[in-house]
C-alpha cells in the first residue's frame, strides 16, 4: 500500500503531516525542508518558497520511497500558480513581448486613470502590460509611480487584480497620495496607510517594510481575500532576501499576489548579486535558474555586468536619464586640505588601525562590514570631534557605534577632546561658503551628511539662514504626535520660495528616496558619502529629476578630503556605478551621475576592502 503525505497551506506556511510515511522519507524530508513546527515526528512547517524550489527533488523522492502526496486545494491552487508562471517565464525570457502605443491605449480607454503619458512612460508601460510580473529600474524622477498606477487600472479593468498593496518608505507615501490625485479622475481609488493593528478598508493600501514584518498575518489575510497587486516601491531595501527581515517579508508574500511589480533606480547597487532576492520576488524560486551564478561572485568579473544585463533584459524596463532631456547637471570636486589638527588626528587614527591588518580576508571583510573603521575615517576626514561624541538613537543602524575607545592619557584623545576649541573643520569652512554664495543669488542648498551629529552643528553655524533639517528622529506626519515637529513641516519650509529657509540639512538614510526637491533648490552638496552606492545615486535625484524647465542648472558638489578615506569612498562609488550602468545597459549612471576622471586626478582603481587597506597601510 502506498504510504501518503499531506500537504496543506496555512497563511503562508505548509505544514506536511507524516501519516504512514516511512521514517526513512520523513527524516529526508526532514533535512530538505528544515525542522519547523511544535511535534516534529508527526509535523513539519515550512515555507511556499522553498516547497517551491524543492518540487523537483520532492518528485524524485516520492518515486524512491513510494509516497504519494495528497494537496489541500489551497496549496494546490498556489502550486499550479506558480507552476503557469515558470512556463509562463520561459516564453517571455525567449521572446520578450511588448504592447504598442496603441494597445496601450486600448488598455487604458474607458478607465479611471487619465493622465497624459509621455512617450517614454507608453514604452515602458506597453512592456509591463505584457509581463505576468515586472521590474520598472527607471531613474527616480522618471515617473515610475505614475506607470504602476496605470498597470494597476489596466489589470484592474481586465479582471486580473480587485486591489494593491504598496511597499514603500515613509517618505514615499506622500508621491502615492499625490499620484492618485494626478492620474485619476472621477470615482477614485481611495488610498490608506497601515499605522496601527487593522488594515484600512481601501483599495490601495500603503505599508513600510518595517511594518510590512509586524503586521504580516493580517496583511497576508487582506491580500489572499481579492486578488492583489503587490508592488515593492525602493525594492532595493528588500536585496538581503531571506537573510533579512524586509526581504523574509516580502518573500514570503509574494506567492499570495496574483501580480507583483517592483519599482527601483538602483536595483544592483553594490554587486550584482543584489538582484537575486528581486528577482526571487517577481518570480519565485526562479533567480538562480535566471541569473548566471559565475556571474555574482565577488569581486565581480570584468564582464560580470554584461551577462547579467543579457539574462534579465527581458523582464524589466528602465528609462534613462538621457530619455528625460534634461540639462546636465554641473558636478563638481572641491578637494579642501585639512587643517593642521585635523591633520593630526587622523594620521593617529589611521596608525591606530594599520597594526590591525595581519587577519585573513575574511575577517577583514567582517571588519568592514561592521562599520567601525570607516565610520571612524569618515568622521576624522569630516568632523574630529564626533570621534569623542558616536552615535546616537538619531542615526542609521550601520553607524551605532561607541565613542573612540582610546585611553583618556593618549595623545590621540587629547586632541580630540580640544579639536573644537582651536579649529572649525575645514570642510564646513567650505560648506558655508557656498551656502552664502548660494543664498546671495537667491538659490536653496540642500546638504547631505551622513552624521547627525553634524546635521545639529551645521544648524547652529548656519542659523543665520534657518535649516531645515530632515532625519532619523523628525518624524512623518503619519507616525508624529501634535507637539513634533514633522518631515513634511520641514519641508514645507524649505520649499517656502519667500521664506527665511535658505538650506535643507539632510540625512541620505532619511531622504535619498521617495522626496522631489527639483522645483525648490537647484544645489546640492554632499559632505561626506559612505561605500552605499545605492543610497548616493538616489539621493542624486531628488533634485535633477523629471518636470525641470530647460534653463534650470542644477548643481552638485562633492566635498573630498585629500589625503583621507573620502577619496577611497568616491573611487569605489564610481566603480559601482559604472557596474550597475553596465547591467541594465545604461552608461547615464555613470556620465550623469558622477563627475568625469579628471576632476579626481588618478583614481584609485581596486576593490572597497583592498582600497581601504592599501589607505591604512599608506599606501594609496
């Protein structure tokens, strides 16, 4: 007699139950799909994703120990789902469907949505339109939230999709708000965010990665009650895939959506391995069988970016910064010395940390990772004193760190303790000064730090012309209470054209994404910048975007420390952008985004950990 297991989905779990299957066979199943579950000699739980990705094995098991398995109709519906959308991807990945202006137009006649879309937002539209799932890695501005809109009314209309749920920063949820309004006219979709236990009686309904996680089950309920968009908006945030808490939840929603869509700038921001919890997203458990895995390996081969760009070309589309027909930005590196003190305490720092090399590679990389060099570097190439003071609440996790461990006696500490009583950081000398150049022309600023600890000095040297400041601890309206102070009151005084507010101090962990900025200021400076690629090339945009005049300049500076790990961060970054233009076949990234060779003289032209290294050993 045949032995039997069953199978069954419950929320986004399967649960297999043993029956009378030998020990043999469960104990496999055992070490295939892990150990979940309360009784595990009777039950197992595990994820639809990796049912999914061991469907083949699953089979070939089954054969050898004479099992047969019995579906519940739920998780069979859902494996015949996905099942369609592997064939589905096949047929798409040889032949690369596309609808014309005219089906698209065809697609869109006699619906809610009414905004006149320019030729390049059709083209991309018409590709969706043909994808059961698709990627839209356009440059921010482009108008990718107004594309998603429309793919949501065309499915809509065509019977796939009743509703959608939005993933998204807190600082996108105004552009949604602001997009139904522009797109849709008539009986509108009403919009709501998630910012409590229920989820809003709405048919589009915003939630933040952070509370995507929290409030998972209820959201998995809502969105297996009527079929569902689910679109991931900064889908970048969710890269670490199944080894972080954004990319589990998302994951695991997925099989639940009948279409999903991911919208980023930055898709591969630091390698191209970035792009396989993406692309498991959009098609699950197919990133591995799509992306050549000789390909994401670190460091990147020369030609790393070109195979990538050749297996995912059919499955996204992007608009260009050249499709925008924007004026050029002026990019420009000021490299300022530092000062004599400055100077000093970071060739202590530096010396401090060169008799810390003799680790193998991997530990170096953990090293790395952990953020303590570099944030240390960073601080001493910007602003000595924040050695004495670390991080606080206010600032992104990767930069929590302690004050500088060094012994109170030291000649290290002794000139950070009176690095503020003697000297003001030569880079902030220089940040003043175009600021009031700026301000005597009648231009905003808007300045980026990574440090909130800065954010907080610059506001008091710059007092004279009112900063707005927008970071970790200045809240959205949707999560502040009566007495704060909110992101959108920030900016509404920077975007005041009459006001006193003559500069926006910003934090890029709290508005690279989701803020246009391009009607208010036309300059920006960067203070300092860290390895985040991705974080820098959005932040970019919130000023040279879609909706310029022609005769606006825009105008970006990029203060460099000589001598200090600021150079060894602004080579990397140029190298990372120039990998990722590769693979979505797109040089903008590069021309557009960052300043031309011979404003660096000589880069520094190596990997982020051996430049880093060669740095502290002096070497480069």
């Amino acid at each position: 007699m045949t032995a039997r297991l069953s199978l069954a989905l419950r929320g986004t779990t399967v649960r297999a139950t043993r029956n009378d299957v030998p020990d043999a066979f469960w104990f496999t199943l055992l070490s295939e799909w892990g150990t979940g579950g309360a009784d595990v000699s009777r039950h197992l739980d595990t994820t639809v994703d990796r049912v999914l990705r061991r469907t083949d094995w699953l089979k070939r098991a089954c054969e050898q120990f004479v099992v047969s398995i019995d579906w519940d109709d739920a998780l069979s519906s859902l494996m015949r789902s996905l099942q369609q959308d592997r064939v589905r991807l096949r047929t798409i990945l040889a032949e690369g469907p596309a609808l014309d202006a005219a089906q698209v137009q065809e697609r869109l006649s006699g619906t809610r949505f009414t905004r006149t879309l320019r030729p390049f937002q059709v083209r991309d539209l018409g590709k969706l339109l043909a994808l059961d799932n698709g990627a839209n890695f356009s440059v921010p501005g482009a108008g990718k939230t107004t594309v998603a809109l429309a793919t949501y009314e065309a499915e809509r209309i065509a019977g796939r999709v009743a509703q959608m749920l939005v993933v998204a920063p807190l600082s996108a949820f105004e552009a949604w708000k602001d997009g139904i309004n522009d797109c849709f006219d008539g009986a509108k979709p009403t919009i709501a965010s998630v910012t409590g236990d229920t989820i809003p009686n709405a048919e589009i309904v915003l939630v933040n990665y952070h509370r995507l996680d929290n409030r998972f089950d209820a959201l998995a309920a809502w969105a297996r009650e009527r079929p569902t968009l689910l679109l991931l908006d900064e889908a970048h945030r969710m890269k670490r895939g199944w080894d972080g808490a954004f990319g589990t939840a998302c994951l695991n929603m997925a099989p639940l959506a009948a279409r999903r869509d991911i919208l980023t700038g930055t898709p591969a921001p630091q390698s191209p391995g970035d792009l396989t919890a993406l692309i498991d997203f959009l098609w699950p458990g197919q990133a591995r069988r799509i992306l050549p895995q000789d390909a994401l390996s670190l460091p990147a081969a020369p030609d790393a970016g070109q195979r990538v760009a050749e297996a995912i070309r059919p499955l996204f589309v992007r608009t260009k910064k050249s499709d925008l027909e924007l004026r050029d930005p002026q990019l420009r590196v000021v490299t300022v010395d530092p000062s004599e003190l400055q100077s000093q305490i970071y060739a202590a720092l530096r010396d401090r940390y060169s008799g810390a090399l003799a680790v193998s590679m991997n530990d170096r990389a953990r090293l790395v990772r952990m953020g303590a060099v570099v944030m240390y570097l960073l601080e001493a190439a910007t602003n000595p004193k924040l050695l004495s003071a670390g991080s606080t609440a206010d600032d992104v996790d990767e930069f929590r760190h302690p004050p500088l461990d060094v012994p109170p006696d030291s000649t290290l500490w002794e000139l950070i303790r009176r690095y503020n009583q003697y000297e003001t950081p030569t880079k902030f000398e220089q940040l003043a000064r175009i600021v009031h150049e700026n301000a005597e022309q009648g231009r905003k600023t808007l300045v980026w730090t990574n440090f909130v600890r800065n954010i907080h000095t610059l506001k008091r040297l710059l007092s004279r012309y009112e900063p707005a400041t927008i970071y970790g601890a200045i809240p959205p309206e949707a999560s502040a209470s009566e007495s704060d102070v909110t992101r959108e009151q920030e900016l509404a005084r920077f975007r005041d054209k009459d006001g006193p507010c003559k500069v926006l101090l910003a934090n890029p962990a709290a508005m690279s994404e989701g803020v246009s900025l391009h009607h208010d200021a036309h300059d920006a400076v960067y203070l300092d910048r860290t390895f985040n690629a991705g974080q820098y090339l959005q932040s970019l945009d919130r000023i040279h975007r879609l909706g310029l005049k022609p005769d606006d300049e825009t105008r970006i500076t990029f203060l460099v420390t000589r001598g200090t790990v600021d150079e060894v961060i602004d080579a990397r970054v140029k190298a990372k952008a120039t990998l990722l233009g590769e693979m979505l076949d797109d040089p903008d990234i590069e021309t557009m985004a960052l300043p031309s060779n011979d404003q660096y003289g000589d880069p520094v032209d190596v990997q982020d950990l051996e430049a880093l290294f060669r740095h502290l050993r002096g070497e480069g």
